[in-house]
C-alpha cells in the first residue's frame, strides 16, 4: 500500500510542499479529488518530523470520511486505529496520548477551540474538503484568519509557531489566498481523463417535486451493466432509504440476467452492488475501496459523499440522478429542514470528473438539457448563507467574539439569520440584552446537541430530574430507531409493535415513547433480540447508550461547580418531563386550529399536521396544544415527534417569542459605529417601533 501511494500525483511534490507549509503561516492546496492531499499531506508532515512540535490535525465537513480515512492512513502507516493515527467525530473519540496525526470534524475542531482558543497542541492544522464551504469549516476559516494572521498571537501559548493548511478541489483558490492575508498556493496538478457527458430525456424541470428519478436512474444503471464494457459504476441518489430501495430494485433486475445473451462485454459476469451513505457502519463502508473479484462489475450506490470526500478507485461511469439532500432554512415554517434539491452545475462537474481518474469515462445524466439549464443553480451556496448559525453564534460569542456581524467571514451570512440566531438564543436566555453570553451559555455551548435540546435538559438538571432527558437527548440524536420495512404486511407488523410501545407509557406522548424504548431496551436481558422483535434498530439504540453516558459526564462535570442552577418544583411530578420539554420547545408550540390542522405560535402561523409515525397521529380531537422536535415538509407541512402540553405552561415564555429586539442585540459590542450606520440603524428602529407587536397584544391573541 505503501509502494501504491507513490503513483498519486502528490508524490512527485511532496519536498516542495514540505518546504512550503515550513515557510509560511497560511499555506492553500488544491488538486483534484483523489490526487493523494488527505492521505498522504499528513503523513509526509509527520516524516519530516513536525509532528513532534504536536499534533498534525485534519479537519472534514463528514463523519464518515473522517472515519475511513483514518482507517486508511493508519494502515498505510501500519499502526492501529487510534494510536499514531486517530479520529475523532461527534460522540466518538478514537484517539489516544500516542496520536501524531488526527482526522476530526470540524464541528470537533470548533469546540477544540472553545477549550483553547490558541489550539497550543497542534503544529499544523489542516482544513481539509474547504470546496464544500461546510458551516463548521467556513467559521473556523474566519477564526484562524483572525488568531493567526496576528504574528504576536500565534505564537501565543507555544515555542513554535501553528500552521494552518487550507485543501479544496481546485475551486475558488484566489478567493482563499486573498482572505488568508495573500497566502501562497500550491497547486497539484492533476492528470485526468476525458469524460463524456450524456444527459437523459425522462427527468425535467417539471419532476423536482416527484420521487420518479429513483426508478430511471435505476434503469439507467441497469443498462449500463449490460450495455457498457467492464468498469465499475459509481451512482449518486440522495439518502439512505433512497439507496437502499435502489439498490434492492437493481439486484431483482440483475438477478434476470442471462449473461450469456444480455450482456454485452463478455468478460463481466456479475453485478456488486454496494450501498454508501453516511450513517452506515464503518466496517461496511470499508468494503467500497475493495477491488471486485475478477469478471464482477461493481456498482457503488452513493450519497454526494462520494463526490469529494471519498475517492474510489476503478470507477468508469458515473449515473447523476440530479439531486442532493441539503439543509435549508426553510422560510415558510422557520425553520432548518433537509430537503432534497437539485445540484448545482458545478457539483454536477464533479460527480461527472470521477469517472476520469484513471481512464476514460462517461457520465450518464438521467436529467435533460432544459433542466440543467432552468432548475440548476450555477454554483452551490455555502451552507453559512442557507442555514441555522444558532449553535455557531453562541459558540463565537463564548469565544470573545461579540461583534458576530463584523466576524471575517469568507462568505458574509444574511443578516437576517445572524439576528434569527441573535434572538433564538436570547429566547433561551443564552445571551442577555446587551447580548453577552449569560452564566446558562456558558453551560449549554458545552452540549454538542442542538440549543433547545440543550435548554431543555439543563431546565430538567436544574430540577435533578436530568434522568428522564438524558435518554431523550440521545436518542434525537442518533439516527431514526424505528424501522420501517418495505414490504407492506411487514410493515404493518411493525407499526403494530411501534404503537405497542407508545402506549406502554400509558401518555400518548413521542419523547415518553423514546424514553419508555431505551429503559426497556437497556433493562432486557436479550438487548439485540428485543430490538429485532418490536422492528428497533438495535444499531443505533447502541450508539444512544454511548451517547447518553456522554451526555451525562458533561452534565457531572458541570453540575459540580457551585453555581450551577437549581430550581425547585412543586408541581404534579408525573407533568416534569412535559414541563421541561416546554422550556426548550416552546419556539416549537401549535395549537389545534380546525380539524386536524395545528397552528405553529412563533409567528410565522404555519399551517402543520402530525406525522403519521407519532403517538398522536389520528388522536388530534383530542388534542388542543403540543410541542414538537421536528418538522418534514412534504406536500404538507409535519411535524415529528410530537408532545401534548398545557397553555398554561407556556403561557408566560410564548410573549417571548415576540418581545425581543434583535437589533439591540446585534448592535452591541459595537466599538467604533460610523455615522452611516448608526442611521441605518436610526431608521431600523424607526421601522421597528412602527410594526411592534406589544405584549399584551399577544397575550390576547393567544388567549381567544
Ligand atoms: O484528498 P484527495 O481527494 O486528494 O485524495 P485522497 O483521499 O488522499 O485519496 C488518495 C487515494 O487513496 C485514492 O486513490 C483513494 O482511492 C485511496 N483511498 C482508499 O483507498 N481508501 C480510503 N479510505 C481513502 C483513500
Ligand atoms: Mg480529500
């Protein structure tokens, strides 16, 4: 493997890159996918001996190719997994005090920061996969820029000073080196092979709404085993049911197959079929990078993980089905909602490049001309520009950073959604009005779960009752638990054991159910097997209890300094979980307006319906205020994992939800304001007064 690595086009560059990251401070990299920059940078840094100024950090925007690169790595350096080489990622740290080279998220590396602020173990970090413009990435682009672009802090706290390396795919490289004070660039350059591109006739402007694309793409697959010469096919769909329902209607096709008469390269006698997307075991992914037997064609089934992040070898053809899942804020209910979306042109010029690594390729495009041209979007936008920054505000603002509109960004987020975070955490008392971080921010940026979540079990802590959300916390954050088979008697099964276990709580109640699932499950003597008999995923109830026990030595280490909060209640017990669930959910309360239809109360009214896979689905007459975790837009507008509450619970935070003045809390902090600004500002406020809602208004409102 090692010998293998010598015949990546990084090879031939490694003394010069060397040098380079040993001659300057900001140092960018770019070469195209697949020519050796995050397996093999790492380790030539590690040879030349600046690992023993600290750890060689690397950065990915994904969990999965954090994970399996190490793997790699580690084996081409012949250590275990966790030792020289390492991975850490949400919930899960595989590293060890031996760890020279360190693959994390970024999320990881952003609370790396929070702990120390001048990253004083590392000698070099490295931001890997910066094309994807990943939240997480794009802020700790701006926070080593603004540390380390400073020569008097970057030596701070260290002999030595850091280095930072920023990796991407060939984009954008101007715009990085000058954001990075002009840094120097270093370009592989690469060797690729042409690669035709066809586009279909069946999917167009018209389909972005239907799921029929699944089905061509296919079809489309099919016929490029029977049709084309040997090589393996690489075809990117959305997600993993998705995958997974591809992958099962091309094995009954492939098993028709007479390859005496069907196909036409008769030195191919057998179709793989692997599927790979983010949340399947690591022991399974390994199996993509395996070269097929002799005479088997492979074709690997993927979410846009295998666009950048992962290169697999052999691939000569590509199948697009013209989608991906994203995060958007989805205006019309406020909130973030993975949806899936067409790519942009640009992200389709790279799923088609990754047929031309080693010889030439083709791409088969199942959508047409018209809908490159009408539905896709030149470029993909930062995710910065499109989402939530909650979670990223408040961990800027317990970084010292207050001015959070005037951070340097690469790319400046829309204001509006500074202030929507601005104001969420000021509804969850995380900032104040002067918009400082507040003694319970300070608690909840230690959570690596989302604000209200946080809020919530921090309420339920203050009570010492933390016991009845720690369960509920981890199992929103693993992936879903329940299964859901195909086929339709099955699934009826399995819906009758899901209803089973809700009504076990006796409360018709989604997060009671989530709890009542994880006692039963911990307390069995056959975990697995009880998993398997009422359709849990045994999979990811494990990775709750992991999680769980992780939660809950945060929650120790902070609850015994001395002021941490404790509150009394002197209500009815068996309403505690419902009641603290109300202190991080109330941003997410609806109440019943006309036959099944609920009405979200943060202003923005929508319309909602409960879900089908809730308690409560089918219950709503009985219903008349709820909290939920979630929202699924479909043709309609769901909400998941759903709560039933009474008013008068959050009665007294709901006029919060409008009272709050987010211009006041972005203006702070604010040393030097020009005259410019402060009449912008003169007029907002102007603006703002006239279309205040008083308090009172409210509360009348939602007393009718
Ligand atoms: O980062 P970049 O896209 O430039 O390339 P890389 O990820 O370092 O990949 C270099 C080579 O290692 C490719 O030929 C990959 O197929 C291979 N690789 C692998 O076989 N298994 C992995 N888990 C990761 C990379
Ligand atoms: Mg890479």
């Amino acid at each position: 493997m090692m010998s293998e690595s010598k015949y990546l086009p990084i090879y031939k560059h490694k003394a010069k890159l060397i040098q380079a990251v040993k001659d300057s401070t900001f140092l960018v990299v770019t070469g195209e996918t697949g020519s050796g920059k995050t397996t093999q940078l790492p380790q030539y840094l590690h040879e030349a001996g600046i690992s023993k100024d600290g750890t060689i950090g690397v950065t990915q925007p994904r969990r999965v190719a954090a994970i399996t690169v190490a793997q790699r790595v580690a084996q081409e350096m012949k250590c275990t997994l966790g030792r020289e080489v390492g991975y850490q990622v949400r919930f899960d740290d595989c590293t060890s005090q031996d760890t020279v080279v360190k693959y994390m998220t970024d999320g990881c590396l952003l609370r790396e920061i929070l702990a120390d602020p001048f990253l004083s173990k590392y000698s070099v970090v490295i931001l890997d996969e910066v094309h994807e413009r990943s939240l997480n990435t794009d802020i700790l682009l701006g926070l080593l820029k603004k540390v380390f672009s400073d020569p008097a802090k970057s030596t701070r706290g260290r002999s030595f000073p850091l280095k930072v390396v920023v990796m991407s795919a060939t984009l954008e490289t101007d715009k990085l080196s000058a954001f990075l004070s002009d840094c120097p660039v270093f370009q592989i350059p690469g060797r690729t092979y042409p690669v035709t591109c066809t586009f279909g006739s069946a999917v167009g402007p018209k389909d972005i709404e239907s799921t029929g694309y699944i089905k061509e793409v296919v079809k489309i697959a099919f016929d490029v085993h029977t049709s084309e010469m040997a090589g393996d096919v690489l075809v990117f769909l959305t997600g993993q049911s998705e995958i997974e329902r591809a992958c099962d209607l091309l094995y009954e096709k492939a098993e028709s197959i007479d390859y005496r008469y069907d196909v036409q390269d008769q030195t191919v006698d057998g179709l793989l079929i692997l599927p790979l997307y983010g949340s399947m075991p690591t022991d399974q992914q390994r199996q993509i990078f395996q070269p097929p037997p002799p005479r088997i064609r492979k074709c690997v089934v993927a979410t846009n993980i295998a666009a950048t992040s992962l290169t697999i070898d052999g691939i000569k053809y590509i199948v697009d089905s013209g989608f991906v899942k994203q995060l958007n804020h989805n205006s019309r209910v406020g909130m973030d909602i993975l949806e899936v979306v067409p790519i942009s042109k640009s992200e389709a010029q790279q799923r088609a490049g990754r047929a031309g690594r080693t010889s030439a390729g083709k791409c088969f495009r199942i959508y047409n001309k018209e809908f490159w041209e009408k539905s896709m979007p030149e470029y993909t936008v930062p995710e910065i520009q499109r989402t939530s920054l909650t979670a990223v505000i408040l961990t800027l603002k317990c970084l010292g950073v207050h001015d959070v509109i005037r951070f340097p960004y690469l790319d400046c987020p829309e204001e509006r959604f500074i202030l929507e975070a601005l104001k969420q955490l000021y509804q969850f008392d995380a900032i104040d009005r002067t918009g400082r971080v507040t003694h319970l921010g300070e608690l909840m940026v230690e959570f690596p779960l989302q604000p209200g979540l946080t809020r919530a079990l921090l309420k339920a802590a203050s009570l010492d009752c933390q016991d009845l959300l720690l369960p509920v916390a981890a199992m929103l954050s693993v992936e879903n638990i329940f299964i859901r088979p195909g086929h339709p008697d099955k699934q009826k099964e399995a819906d009758k054991k899901h209803r089973a276990l809700a009504s076990r709580t006796g409360s018709m109640n989604d997060f009671a159910t989530l709890l009542s699932v994880f006692h039963a499950c911990k307390s069995s003597d056959r975990p697995s097997g009880w998993c398997k008999d009422n359709w849990i995923h045994w999979r990811a109830l494990k990775s709750a209890f992991s999680v769980e026990t992780q939660l809950r030595e945060i929650l120790l280490r902070l609850q015994q300094k001395s002021d941490f909060p404790v509150e009394t209640f002197d209500g009815n017990k068996s309403e505690l979980l419902r009641r603290c669930l109300c202190t991080g959910y109330f941003t997410n309360v609806a109440r019943r307006s006309v036959g099944k239809v609920f009405c979200t109360m943060d202003g923005h009214g929508s319309m909602v319906h409960i879900h089908p896979s809730s308690a409560l689905f089918d219950q709503e007459d009985e219903l008349n205020w709820v909290v939920f975790h979630d929202v699924l837009v479909t043709s309609r507008v769901y909400i998941r994992t759903v709560c039933p509450i009474r008013y008068e619970w959050v009665k007294d935070l709901l006029p919060k939800l409008h009272e709050v003045d987010v211009y006041e809390l972005s203006n702070v902090a604010r040393e030097e304001v020009t005259d410019d600004e402060m009449k912008q500002w003169e007029s907002r406020e102007a603006a703002k007064r006239q279309s205040e809602v008083s308090k009172e208004d409210v509360m009348k409102k939602l007393e009718r």
